[in-house]
C-alpha cells in the first residue's frame, strides 16, 4: 500500500482520482473525487483475493477508458 499511498499523497489538491478494481468485469468503486482520504480507505479495503479465475485486463482497461471520455484531458 505504500505505492497507492505515496500517488494519493503526490497528487495536487485540485486532482480528482477515482478507484476501480477488475475481474471478470470492471467494477467503479469510488468515482472521481478530490477526497483523497476516500480513495485511501477504498484502496485499503481493495480485496485481492476474489477473481483470479476471471481476470481480463484488456476489457477492463477498455471499459476504464470508455469511463474517461467525458472528463477532459
């Protein structure tokens, strides 16, 4: 968690991030949002151990993409 930790903490007051976890299909868990203390207690609660059978990275990340387009740049 020190990585997902240090990004929160590296990220500018006027940033928005939001979390999102994949296994069979991506799944937003926290929307976009300036509330870093949010987004840390939802990446500390991220399970990893549910899905491992199901995993398909190139479909989440097209979904997570699709997520993007209305925000711009």
């Amino acid at each position: 968690m020190r990585a997902s930790d240090a990004l929160l903490n590296n990220l500018s007051p006027y940033d928005r991030v939001a979390i999102a976890s994949y296994s069979k299909d991506p799944e937003l868990l926290l929307d976009f949002t300036p509330d870093k203390p949010t987004a840390e207690f939802a990446l500390h609660n991220l399970n990893f151990t549910l899905g491992f059978a199901e995993l398909n990275l190139s479909s989440s990340l097209a979904s997570a993409i699709d997520w993007l387009a209305p925000f711009p740049r």
